[in-house]
C-alpha cells in the first residue's frame, strides 16, 4: 500500500434486511483515495454512493449490514470496529457532511451550540472556549455577521447557510477525510459555487482528502481530480474527469454523458434509458411563435409584502401567449416561487393585478378560487415528486383527485378511462396505478405528478424545479415528456428552475429575477448568448458543466 493511501475499500457488499429477505445494495465495491485526492463517487438513485459512504462511517441504518470486504483507513483494519473505537476517529479523522442540512440539523439548538456540540466530542473545552472555536469556524465558513449567527437557529437561516454550518461542524475536529453526500441539492448556481468553492478552499489549506458524493456530472467534472461511476451497486468506471466525460468507456456512463445537459444541448438531443423511458420522440425544434398570437396571462405590476415590511415581489410585469414556455430564473429569495404561487392562486398579492385570457383572477381572493370555472385552466407541477402527492392515496386517487374535484367525475367507467388516459399520456404503466408513493420510483412519481396535471386539459402550466429532485437520466425523460405535452396539448408553460440550462432548452424567453425584481428579460437564446446585466453574466458563470476539450479544474486547486 502506497504511503500516501489514506482510504482503501476491498470488494465492499453491503445487504439490507428486508420482507422479502436480503437484498445487496453495494456488491464488490473497491476504491482507493490518497492523503489530499478528492474523489467523486457519481451514479443515480440506488446506485449505492450513499450506501457505500454510511458504510465507511459506520452510519448504515439499522436493516443494512457489511457482509463482505475490507475497509482501511491509514492500513487499519475498520470494517468491524465497535462503535467505541470508531468514536474515537469517527470526528477526528473523518466527518461527513449530510444532504439536507435542515434535516441534518437540530431544530431545537443554535447552530452555535451544535458547533460547539462536534467540538466537544473530540476536545475538552469549556463552555466558553467552545463558543469562541465556534465563533471561528463560522468565521472559516464566511458567514456573514457570525456573531449573529451562533444564536440564530436553522430556520432563521438560508439553505446556503445551514450547508455552512454543516462545513462547519464537519472540519470542527480537523479530519483528515471529509465524505459531502451531495452538498448542494436544492441550492440555486451561484449559492452552490459558493459552497462548492468554499468546501475546495478548506480542505485545500487543511490538507484534507474528499469523496464528493454527487449526482451532477457538471460539479464532479469541476471539483473532483477522479470519479468513480457507479451503478446498481458497483464500480463500472474510474478514471480522471477529462478522460471519463470525453471519452466514456462504459455503456452507462456514456448514457449518463449523454442525458446531461450542456451549455448548447437541446431537449431532443438529450439521450435516455432505462427503466424510465418512454418509446422515442425525437422533437424537432419548436418554431417561434408567430406575431400576434394571442395572450393567456398578463402580470401587471405584481407585488407581495409580508409582515415585518418584508417585500418578495415587487413590481413585477411580464406577458405569456398561448402555447409559449417562460422561463424564471434567479438565486433563492428572487421571488420565482411567490410568483408562481400568485399565479396559481394559492396566496395572494399585495398590489398589482393578473389577468388570464383577458380577465381578472388577481382580484379573486386565494381562498376562493378553488370555485372558480378557472381553476382548472391553471395547473401546477411541484418541485418534490414525493411530498406533493398524499402517501394516503395511491396513483390512481392521485390522478383522479382533481377530475373528481373539478370536473365532477365521482367514479365508474368514465373516471377509470380518464386516469388511464392521462397515465399512458405520461408514459406511467396502467399496472403502477394501484401502487402507493413510497412504492414507486422518483421518475414514476413525477409522471404522476404531470399526469394529475393535465387531467383536467389546463392551459397554462406551472412548473415549479419539477426535475430538481431526479436524477440526469431520469430528468431527460421527464424534460422530453414535457416538451411532448406541451406540443400535442399546445399547453403554456411558466418554468421556474435553478437549472439554468434546463430553463435555455425548455423556454423560448427568459426572465431574470433578482430580490423580487426583474433584472433582465428577452429570448432564451439571446439572454444565455449575451447577458447584458452583471447578475445574469453571474449566474451563467456560476453553472458546472464538463467540456471535453477543457481540462477541468481539480477540486483542490479552486482558489479561495
């Protein structure tokens, strides 16, 4: 073993006990990682990059279980150290930074008392030195008025702070290996390039090694120096970032190449596979819309103030013609969401007025509108596939909810050939309508969502991060399912994304918001092309994206 080998995973398995017996999540994994490397682990849901990551910290859940392999760390044998001798390491000489840090946090302690809490694992500290060494890592972190912060609690904080409490908490014992399992989902770009540049800077100057645990490809391209791919629990490929996205060897990693999106890709350009895909539909690009055609919606001057003089929207005007796909885009806080709950008529707005197909519903209270002959012209898809259906209901009751609320379908022949209609529409088989969410996959989940939709034929769409939670494969399909609908059902679409180049391929306009303003607004390719504000020329900027030509740039080397 090199000296410099710091982690070594030798034909790793883990098993899971479940109902129908054992079922093997990591099957012969091996991977190696030297003092100061950052590896990337990428793969989809199920791949086993969580799995195998829980295993090296000795936090699989009660049902999983090593069953096979080596793990090493620094040459020591750890595979089956009892929770006292892995406590003595687990802080000190490897962290872990979790997925959702609200979730990860402690609702009920400040995130001064949760440092000082990782602190006191490994140290001996009073209360008040733990509280000055919190005060410094908050200050290591960048957060801003840290003194305010260490009494501030989790929801007081954006979810780009909570990650930096949770960097924080993780390199509070100075480990010498940090796992980020997916660090920056749910963060908007620049708020993610923030995190992700921050994370590469710390370790960098502490010398720390890194598994950067990620589903974007763009990122592990970015940051990482290695990748390792992974798929239905084990390693199909290894090998550097230019090598690995220029010229992948393995079929899957070529078709996850292949279903990213790039600066210049189009949705019909995007390749998908699987399990999840629909028969092809090759999309021809969608001609501009002819002058004169007519409007669906009208924001004038919309504005939404909260108590506290809080002000999320303000001012904001933009038009949508019938059959056209707009864009929102913007950092979290820019007010993409309030809008398009406005719209929908789910709270309503301070000031302002929106007009639908040449008639008023921002004078309709939110509380009302559920019995207006409209509600049903207006649909929204929400960002989680899995929270937004009830896990009381199964797919079918799912899809029918709104035929039975708004179209007055009760049940019988007429329900069933309505929810069949808009399943097989999705690409969702009629056999999956008796299955309850948490039986279905992410991607199944989704079409759900879409199917219930459309079941009552809206003609605008809202589509609020409707692919945020999926993988790139899995966003593909659905991303191509949306484009087919949109065309077939000449639906409008007002698509609201973090993802930026998934908003330059799905909207033919763009708009920019910025503190609940519109900075800047024009067509998609002419705004992606040439940004002519400052804050747009950042956002673009802030994208990771993988360019076979380029080398990228190595996670450690990203200056502070």
């Amino acid at each position: 073993m090199s000296a410099a080998r710091l982690l070594d995973i030798e034909d790793l398995r883990v098993s899971f006990s479940t109902r129908r017996g054992m079922v093997e999540a990591v099957r012969g994994v091996s991977l190696s990682l030297d003092v100061g490397q950052t590896l990337g682990i990428v793969g989809e849901s199920g791949s086993g990059k969580s799995v195998t990551a829980f295993a090296v910290t000795h936090l699989l859940e009660a049902a999983g279980r090593i069953v096979g392999g080596k793990i090493r760390y620094r040459g020591q044998d750890i595979t089956n150290a009892t929770w006292k001798t892995l406590r003595s390491t687990h802080g000190a000489a490897i962290s872990m930074i979790f997925q959702n840090p609200r979730a990860a946090l402690n609702p009920i302690r400040t995130v001064g008392l949760q440092i000082a809490d990782a602190l006191s694992v490994h140290s001996k500290l009073t209360p008040g030195e733990a509280r000055a060494r919190a005060l410094d890592l908050l200050k290591d972190v960048l957060i801003r008025e840290p003194e305010k912060r260490l009494d501030a609690y989790p929801h007081e904080l954006s979810g780009g702070m909570c990650q930096r409490i949770m960097i924080a908490m993780a390199i509070a014992s100075e480990p010498a290996l940090l796992i980020a399992d997916e660090p920056t989902t749910g963060l908007d770009v620049t708020t993610q390039k923030t995190v992700m540049d921050l994370l590469a800077a710390i370790t960098a100057k502490r010398g720390m090694a890194t598994i950067l645990i990620t589903h974007d490809l763009g990122l592990a391209a970015k940051y990482c120096s290695r990748v390792v791919v992974m798929e239905r629990g084990q390693v199909v490929e290894d090998a550097p970032p230019l090598q690995l996205f220029s010229a992948p060897a393995h079929p899957y990693t070529k078709r996850l190449v292949a279903a990213s999106p790039t600066l210049t890709s189009t949705i019909a350009e995007l390749v998908v596979g699987g399990d999840e895909a629909l028969p092809p539909v090759v999309s021809a690009p969608r001609p501009a819309l002819p002058p004169g055609t007519p409007l669906l919606l009208e924001v004038q001057k919309l504005s939404k103030r909260y108590p506290g003089g809080i002000t999320a929207v303000n001012n904001v005007s933009f038009r949508l013609a019938r059959g056209e796909s707009l864009g929102l885009v913007g950092e979290s806080g820019s007010g993409k969401s309030t809008i398009s709950r406005m719209l929908c008529r789910l709270i309503d707005s301070s000031d302002g007025d929106i007009l639908f197909d040449g008639g008023s519903i921002g004078q309709i209270k939110a509380n009302d509108f559920h019995t207006s002959p409209l509600r049903k012209d207006i649909q929204i898809v929400f960002q989680d596939p899995h929270d937004s259906l009830n896990p009381r209901f199964n797919a079918f009751d799912c899809i029918a909810h709104p035929l039975r609320r708004l179209e007055g379908m009760s049940s019988g022949t007429a329900l069933t050939k309505a929810v069949n209609d808009c399943a097989l529409r999705v690409g969702l088989p009629l056999e999956l309508l008796e299955r309850f969410p948490h039986q279905l996959s992410g991607g199944q989940k989704a079409r759900i969502g879409i199917a219930r939709a459309i079941a009552c034929k809206p003609r605008l769409l809202v589509l609020d991060e409707p692919t945020a939670a999926l993988d790139v494969s899995v966003q593909a399909v659905i991303l191509q399912l949306l484009d087919r609908l949109r065309r077939e059902e000449d639906l409008a679409f007002l698509f609201v994304s973090h993802d930026l180049n998934v908003v330059r391929m799905m909207c033919e306009r763009t708009i920019v918001l910025r503190n609940g303003e519109v900075v800047e607004e024009g067509l998609s390719a002419d705004l992606f092309r040439a940004p002519k504000t400052a804050y747009t020329q950042a956002l673009l900027a802030a994208i990771p994206h993988f360019e076979p030509h380029a080398a990228p740039v190595a996670f450690e080397a990203v200056p502070a």
